[in-house]
C-alpha cells in the first residue's frame, strides 16, 4: 500500500514538470524576442563587407539558396527585371580582376555573382537589382559566408569589363559583382547607427552636417 502510494506521488510529481515545462515553452514561443535573438535582424546587423576568403568551395546548395533569396527581393510592379551569373570560371574571375580598380578580391575567390538587369523590362532596373543584390549579402552572412558587392554600375568602363568577361547581350546591364567564400577570418560589422539620423515627423537635421 505504502509503495502504491509513493509511486502515485511520484509519477504526478513527474506529470506536473512536464506540465510546467510545456506551458513555459508556449509562453515563449508567444513572446517577443529580443531583436538579436531574431535570425534576419541577427543577419543584417552583424552583415559587413567580406574581402578576403579561404581557398575552398562554396557548394551549389548554399549557392542555390544566394539565387532564391535574390529573386525574392521586392522590384517595381513586380518586373523582376534581374538576371544572375554564378562566374565560377578562373580565367572569367581574373579578367574582372584585372579590368575591375576596386574588385581585386576577385583573384582569390572561387565565385562570384554577377547581378544584372534587364533595361528593356524597367528604365529603373538597377533600383529592382539593389533590392535583390542587397538580399544576396544578407543571405550569405546568415550562411556563414562572406561577400562584398563591388561596382560596375554606373562607370561605363566597368560595367564595359563586365559585359565582355560574361558575354552579356545590350539590354542586359551588370549592377554590380559579388565575389564570396568562406571568410579567412571572422570579422564584426562597423558601428553606423545614429540615432540623429533618425528624424520624428520632419526634418529637423542639420542639412551641412558632414
Ligand atoms: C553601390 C556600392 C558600390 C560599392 N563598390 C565597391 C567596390 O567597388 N569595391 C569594394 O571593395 N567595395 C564596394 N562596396 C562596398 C562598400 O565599400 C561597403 O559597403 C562600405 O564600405 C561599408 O562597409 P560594410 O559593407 O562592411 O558595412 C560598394 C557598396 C555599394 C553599396
């Protein structure tokens, strides 16, 4: 009788914290969470430019994901007016390097994105590509990669080193190049935020401020 009764006591002992245990779990999924301890914020604040990367791979799922988080950026009327080239060819790679001042990060990199735009589907198409380009970077920080977007548009010479490295048709423009790898060493984002460029209701900035 004695041990019936222990063991009673002890299994609604063992119900109760599971009990307790559960409930407490659905509070905190119905809460909100502190900013950082969300995924996307996590990624957009700590995401800064990557220029140097180790010598390995980046594989075609990882790169899949790069590519549907692009085409998931928001475009005027929903014209989508982008284009992607995933450049994984060496010779390609050197070539942006050599025409490109400021992507010399392209000789030690395996792959690049180079993001485009139709100019025939949207007169504002390099809008549309920012939004999907910006996407990219995000993504690939929320990967573990590293990327920096660097400029072809709009300095006609690079975007005419572009065009002929990638063979791109007239009405498709290259925004801009995205090398990216795995970063050679972690690196923390810079500190932008000024809560004095922020402004309530109007203006009320200082216009000459540098
Ligand atoms: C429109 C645009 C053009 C850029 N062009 C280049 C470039 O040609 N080469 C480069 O190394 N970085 C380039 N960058 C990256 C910026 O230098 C970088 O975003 C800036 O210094 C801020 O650093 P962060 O990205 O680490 O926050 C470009 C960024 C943007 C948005």
């Amino acid at each position: 009788m004695r041990t019936y009764f222990y063991k009673e006591t002890f299994l609604i002992l063992f119900i109760s914290i599971i009990m307790v245990n559960l409930s407490s779990c659905n509070q905190n999924q119905n809460t909100e969470k502190p900013e950082f301890e969300n995924k996307a914020i996590e990624a957009i604040m700590n995401r800064t430019s990557i220029r140097v990367y180790q010598d390995r791979d980046v594989n075609d799922d990882k790169i899949n994901i790069l590519m549907k988080a692009a085409m998931a950026a928001p475009s005027g009327k929903n014209t989508q007016p982008w284009e992607f080239v995933v450049v994984k060819d060496r010779e390609t790679l050197d070539f942006m390097a050599e025409g490109l001042p400021y992507a010399k990060m392209l000789k030690n990199t395996r792959q690049a994105i180079v993001v485009c735009g139709d100019s025939i589907k949207s007169f504002y198409w390099y809008l549309d590509c920012s939004t999907a380009a910006q996407n990219i970077l995000i993504a690939a920080q929320s990967l573990g990669l590293g990327a920096v977007w660097t400029a072809a548009y709009p300095y006609e010479e690079r975007m005419a080193v572009v065009k002929e490295a990638i063979k791109l048709p007239d009405n498709i423009l290259p925004l801009c190049v995205i090398p990216f790898g795995y970063p050679e060493a972690p690196q923390g984002p810079k500190k932008k935020y000024k809560p004095s460029k922020v402004h309530r209701d109007r203006f009320k900035g200082d216009s000459t401020e540098k």
